[in-house]
C-alpha cells in the first residue's frame, strides 16, 4: 500500500501508543478466525422454544382461509400466531413507508412472505408445526417490470397508498420518482459531435453475509422483552418494534449480538418482531435462526435496474450532455427505495463535470423479492452504466479511455448536477493516474518453467477445460463516485458515551455507542480515538444496546465519520473536565496549569511542550468522568421535486479500478488476474482496516460482475436460486490480487479530515471486470452478471 497526500493534524498530537494512525488488531479478529467468535444464532437461553415462520409459497394471492388447527395440535408446540392474533392495531412496519405487514392480511405480495409463525419446544417439532398449517390462495396477476406495473390497468401492489411520495409520482406502482435537471439538455447535444446511447441491465444481488438472521427474545418481569439480536441499527429496529407489541420504548430493550455480515440486509426486520411476539405469548425465551434457504427470502436484495444513457462529446473530448432514465424494481414493499432512488439519480452522471444534464431515476412496486439497502446503493448500478459510456465515447472520439476520463474529471470546487458544489479534494484525475500507472500482472501467468499450463491459473481452473487455447486478456478501467452518510436533510446524528476512571492503578477509558459492528472494525477505531484523545492505553468498548443514544445505522459508509465523530466529541467534553480537576488539585502550585496548552498523553498530563505535570491516577482519584453526547455533521436539505437541485450530501468519496482479465473466448469462461485499485481515504485512521475493507468492496463488486443474480421467474415472480449452491459468490479461488493505493487528502468537515471507505470500492470495481472483458472479447456486454453465453452466443 502506498499512502501519500496532504497529512492531517490530529487535534491531539497524542503519542499514546494504539491511536490513530496506527494498523491495531481487531479485538474480534482471533475468535473469528478460529471460529470461537459467539454469532447471534450461538445464543442459548435456559428453558428456550424455537421460532418458525410459515412464508408464502406464491408471490401474488389474495388469502381465502388458513387452518392453524392440526399445527397447534402438534405436541410441543406452544403457539401459532397469524395476522389476527397481532396484539395491537399497529401491525405494518417500515423503514421510511410504514407498508410491510408483519404478518400477511388479505394477500400475499411477493414469494415467501410471512403468513405465520409457530414456537414450540425443538426447531424440528416447529418446522413441521409449520409445514401443517393450511392455507388457501386465489392467485392474482403478478407485476414483474415497468410496463406491467404502470399499465393503465394494472393491479396495485398497494391499494389506498398515502405515503408522503403518492403525490409526486405518475403511477400507484411507483415508489418514488426523482429528477435531476440541470442546464439546457436539448440546447447542449447540438454542440455535440458524437453522441452514445446504452441500454444497460443490472442484476439483483444478494448481500450474501454468511451468518443468518438469529436472534433471541426474552420475556421480562416488567411486561417488557429483552431482544438480543445481529441487526444494522438497533433504535430503527426499536422505533418499528415497540408500538406492534404495545409496548413503550423503555420496555423494550434491545442488545446487539454476534453479526455475521450485513451489508444493507439487515437494515429492514426480518425476525425481531416474530421472536417477541412468541415470547411474550408464551413466557418463554424464543430463538429464531433462519436457514440459508428463508435467508434468501428474509432480507432485501440490490435493486435490479434497467438503466437508458445517452452522452454527447465534442471533438476533442469535452462531455457536452447526459441524459438518463434510471429504472430500479423495489420490488413488493418500499424499505430504502427513496433513498435508493435518490443516491441513483443525484449520482447518475458520475464523478464527471457535465453541465447539462436531464436524469429520471423512479423505483417500482412490483411482486418481485423486496430490495433496499446493499453496500453503494443505487450508486452501484448507475456506475456500471455511465463507465460503459465513457468507454463507448472514448473510442468514439478517438481518446485513450483514461485520458477522456481525465479530461473530464471533476475536482473541488466542481459543481454537481444538483448545484451541490464539491468543496473538499476530489481526485479523480489522480486516482486514475494511479491506478493506470501500477505495474501489470505478468502475462501468461498460468505456463509454468517447462511450459507447461498450469490449468489452477486458467478461466476453468480445475475444472481443466483449457489449456491455454482461445485464452485473451483484456484490461480495463473505471472510477465511481459514492457519497457517505445519510443525505436530503435526514436528521444524521450519533450518540457516545465516554467514562474516564481508575481501575487497578491504571486510568481506563470507557466507550458506549450503539453502533453496531458488523465486521467494518468500528470497535477497533473507537478504542484508537480514545487512546488518541484521552492520553490512556486501556479502553474498554461497552456491548451496543439501546441503553445510550442513538448511533444510526451501519451503513452508507458512515459510522467512522458520524459515530467517530461522537466518540471524539465525547473525549474531547471528557479531557476538558479531566483537566478542571488537574487545575483544581494541583493547578496553583504549577502556573503551567493556566498558561500552556495541555495534552494527555501516555496516562499524564503534559505541556504542548511536553513537560509533565501530573499522572492521571492523581488526577482523578476516585473520581470518575463521564459524558455522554450527540454529534451531527454539517445539515443537508432534500431534493427538489421538479428539478433535483440542493446541498443533498454530506461528503463524496472516489475510488478507481484497473481490472486484468482472461477469458476464454470459445467456453465463454473468465478469470479476473487483478483488481487494483486507488482511493482517497481523507485520513487512514487504521491503515491495515483501511486496506481490508477497500479489498472486501472491491470483491462484492467483482460478484456482481461475473457470477452474482437472484433469478426471479418472470411469469411467477418465484426465485429460483435461494441457496448458495445456485447464488454463487467470490470463493478464495475466484478473488484476485488486489493491490491497493490509499491516498489522504482530508476533507476539513470531517473528523480527522476522514472519508467513508467501505462502499466506494463496490462502486467502480463491477464496470472495470465489464470493460476488461469487452476489451478482451470486442462484445458491448451491457448487463451484469455476464454469462458464459453472452461470451460465447450460445
């Protein structure tokens, strides 16, 4: 890794050893590795049931009866709980649109939605309590794409909407609309002198994180549950829970346990509101742990996208106009879908300066499997279509496909296509200097010293379909822009809780977020800021639960900046009542005290020129510092409705792609040799997390480009391949070299100057694999996953 760029000043200076700046272990990075790591489905409770929910086995239908009768009959089963006996008049949930019913009424809208759920003594007696329960279905039309859902006659999903989007958008069927105008596109494509259109397809991509949904609700002596549960936003979570059970928010407490990745799918509920229910039905604990084939149907994917661009250039190379219409199948319920939409079309035109621009980006609802949050969303897919553009307008224009990228890259000070302009570095041109100036992977890797092909280092691999005939490499390049944290003026705040205390006859500090950690090394970087800040080496991070304030949800590639930034805060409220009672004790007899600038450092108090003035242990005696406080970024407005214009971002990020392949041409079979990549990071707080989680996106991108897809039946709207033996990911065997080029330059609106890393990488690594592949083949492939048949025409 080589990290260059304009250094940024820590607030502290801290020399304490494990602070920022520093590549620190994980603390759980031992027990994952070894397996010893306890996950929410881990979880046992003395006297527990096991939970089961019964799913839909059509995916439109209206409910003619359900027999629950032979299923409660079934010995050890303790209860079956449908629709009517929910115990309140709240029984829909939402993330933004409260339209997901907690258990199926009157029909069912997509493939394996709950109708059902049964707790009884043994997962096995609950599954086949489950499996008894009869229900009858008049199956409806389904609405699978754009043209049936907005057809003048077509069904509704959701008859009655009166969410706050129904008055902006043309069609029931359509969750959200949201354009982007800006400048005169009509007016600009006649200075054009070539111009480009692509119909592009992108795929549904499953967040694929290996544990499943687990968790485990615990009646109380209140009245009250107790949730422990592997979820992305723990209040969110509580916010939807609480008023279905009836029950105030304080009576529902909420601990986060082992997650097993995450990646946006746990940002909607799956099973926390199943779980309670049971409990607080029968008195008893209930766990829940879904198999790999419910995981499939229990969580939202990526949004499936058809995507129209049409680009201008002039003869040298200046982009002169985008126009886009951005189509995103949300399937059955709304989850994150605005935002989706809104991320998609303020984003549409890319990390480009393009002055006239016309974008359409809309979400429908249709009865395919529910999409929301996936790592980058709705960046993701409009990435994959304007790369293939620039591509296309490159070779168009006759330019190299990094000089035209180049050419029109943006840089601070750049206006964006909502008239945000981009007022921290923005380092396009450098990164793709960068990443086209790494050195090559040799070629012909795969012939060993005798000549010989060695097949492991093949398209086909041990497969041994080739030995080096038909095999062409190609290589390719892309750049992606992603912006960090929740944007359109959502309220994005986080809270942290900082205790300073002696403990054995060592100063400690002690953190308490709500953040939750889903393997993006948070608890790690909160113990560096804290050492960093408060001068000490031992730090304790406290158990995520909703015993402290918010810290919003792990996802957008935000909780460094928002939660970091309330962990800072906390510190520095913290260090400053630290240092009143230094001035107190000992302050009249060191003048020191008053006059200089004083820091913690190495568990004492110490001048800006570094003399000592007091250990900490003498400082606080038995005393004990503890602050707990909000921090939000600078605010940010929501779109306009018509044109798209406002200050909708909190920060943008870059990252940029050289992708290496080898294909063969006449199986249709592609290798992918290497995945560079450059990013600006703003500030690497733990370089060697830094480097993973780069590598870790980059990987999810290369799924969606060769091998990832959700099949969906378009007659049925049935998914076909709810497993992994047929929703194949990256293995060991398929991931590349990755090397990586972190560049720093800070950003001065954020903590430390830092940037969002984890989704920027996802973003540029998918269109890079395409244009390799196109590069190596000479065919326009333009949806993603690519098959072998597309390679081949068979």
């Amino acid at each position: 890794m080589g990290t260059t760029g304009t250094p940024t000043n820590l607030t502290q200076g801290s020399k304490t050893r494990g602070g920022i700046g520093e590549s620190t272990l994980r603390p759980d990075g031992i027990l994952k590795v070894t397996g010893e790591f306890a996950y929410s489905s881990d979880m046992w409770h003395e006297d527990m049931l096991w939970g089961q929910i019964l799913r839909s086995t059509v995916a439109h239908a209206e409910i003619v009866s359900i027999d629950t009768g032979e299923a409660l009959a079934t010995p050890g089963v303790y209860a079956v709980m449908t629709y009517d006996d929910l115990p309140t008049e709240v029984k829909n949930y939402g993330l933004e649109i409260q339209d997901t019913p907690v258990l199926a009424h009157g029909k069912v809208r997509h493939h394996g939605e709950p109708v059902a759920i049964v707790a009884a003594d043994h997962p096995e007696t609950a599954r086949r309590a489950a499996a008894k329960i009869k229900v009858e279905y008049r199956e409806l039309p389904v609405i699978t794409d754009e043209a049936s859902a907005t057809a003048p006659d077509a069904i509704l999903i959701h008859e009655g909407r009166d969410d706050h989007h129904i008055g902006h958008v043309p069609h029931p069927n359509i969750v959200h609309r949201q354009p982007i105008v800006r400048g005169n596109v009509e007016e600009a494509a006649k200075k054009a002198d070539f111009v480009v259109k692509g119909e592009y397809t992108f795929g549904m991509q499953d967040q694929a994180f290996l544990g499943p949904e687990s968790g485990l609700a615990v009646p109380a002596e209140d009245g009250g549950v107790d949730l422990y549960i592997a979820t992305q936003w723990l209040h969110s979570d509580l916010r939807q829970i609480a008023p279905v059970l009836g029950l105030p928010e304080d009576k529902v407490r909420m601990t986060l346990s082992g997650v097993g990745g995450a990646f946006g799918g746990r940002e909607d509920l799956s099973m926390q509101i199943h779980a309670c229910l049971l409990a607080l039905r029968t008195g008893k604990p209930v766990k829940i742990v879904y198999n790999r084939f419910e995981s499939f149907f229990g969580h939202v994917h990526r949004h499936p996208a058809k995507l129209y661009y049409e680009h201008g250039a002039t003869k040298d190379g200046k982009l002169t106009h985008l126009k886009a219409r951005i189509v995103l199948d949300g399937g059955a319920y709304a989850s994150a879908s605005p935002a989706v939409v809104g991320n998609a079309s303020s984003l549409g035109a890319g990390p480009y300066v393009i002055d006239d621009v016309d974008i359409e980006a809309i979400a429908l609802y249709t009865n395919n499997p529910p999409c929301g949050a996936m790592r980058g969303f709705g960046a993701v897919q409009a990435c994959f279509a304007y790369e293939a553009q620039m591509d296309k307008l490159a070779d168009k224009v006759g330019m190299d496909r990094v000089a035209f990228r180049q050419l029109n890259a943006m840089e601070q000070g750049t206006v964006m296509p909502t008239g945000q302009v981009v007022d921290s570095p923005a380092p396009v041109a450098e990164l793709l200097r960068r990443v086209k100036a790494m050195p090559m992977p040799p070629e012909q890797q795969w012939l060993t010293a005798g000549e010989e092909a060695d097949v492991r280092q093949l398209p086909g691999g041990l497969s041994n379909t080739t030995h080096g005939e038909g095999v062409v490499r190609g290589v390719g390049y892309a750049v992606g822009i992603k912006n960090v944290g929740f944007s359109e003026g959502f309220d994005d705040y986080s809270t942290a809780k900082v205790r300073m205390e002696v403990v054995g006859g060592e100063p400690v500090a002690t953190v308490h977020t709500a953040m939750a950690e889903v393997g993006q090394g948070g608890v790690t970087v909160h113990a560096q800021i804290a050492r960093t800040e408060l001068g000490v080496t031992q730090v304790t991070i406290q158990p995520a639960d909703t015993q402290v304030g918010s810290a919003g949800s792990t996802s957008a590639s935000r909780q460094t900046y928002v939660t970091g930034g309330a962990v800072k805060n906390s510190c520095e409220l913290v260090r400053e009542k630290v240092l009143e009672l230094g001035r107190r004790k000992f302050g009249t007899y060191h003048p020191a005290w008053a006059t200089a600038e004083l820091l913690l450092e190495g568990g004492k108090v110490v001048t800006d020129g570094g003399e000592v003035l007091a250990d900490l242990v003498d400082v606080l005696g038995d005393e004990s510092v503890e602050i707990e406080a909000e921090w939000r970024h600078r605010p940010t407005e929501a779109f306009d409705l018509r044109t798209g214009q406002g200050f909708g971002h909190v920060q943008y990020t870059f990252a940029a792609h050289r992708a290496v392949v080898e294909v063969d041409t006449e199986l249709g079979l592609v290798k992918v040799i290497e995945l560079a990549c450059a990013q600006d990071v703003g500030k690497a707080l733990n370089p060697l997390s830094v480097v993973g989680q780069i590598q870790g996106g980059t990987t999810q991108g290369l799924g969606i480009a060769v091998m990832e897809e959700i099949i969906v039946d378009p007659k049925t709207a049935k998914v076909k391949n709810p497993s992994f033996t047929d929703y194949l990911i990256p293995t060991i065997l398929d991931t590349p070299t990755i090397p990586v080029d972190v560049l720093e330059l800070a950003d001065d609106h954020a903590p430390y100057g830092l940037r969002g890393i984890g989704e920027a990488p996802t973003l540029s690594s998918t269109p890079a694999v395409l244009a390799a592949i196109r590069n190596a083949t000479g065919l326009e492939l333009n949806r993603t996953p690519v098959r072998p048949e597309h390679l081949t025409g068979k």
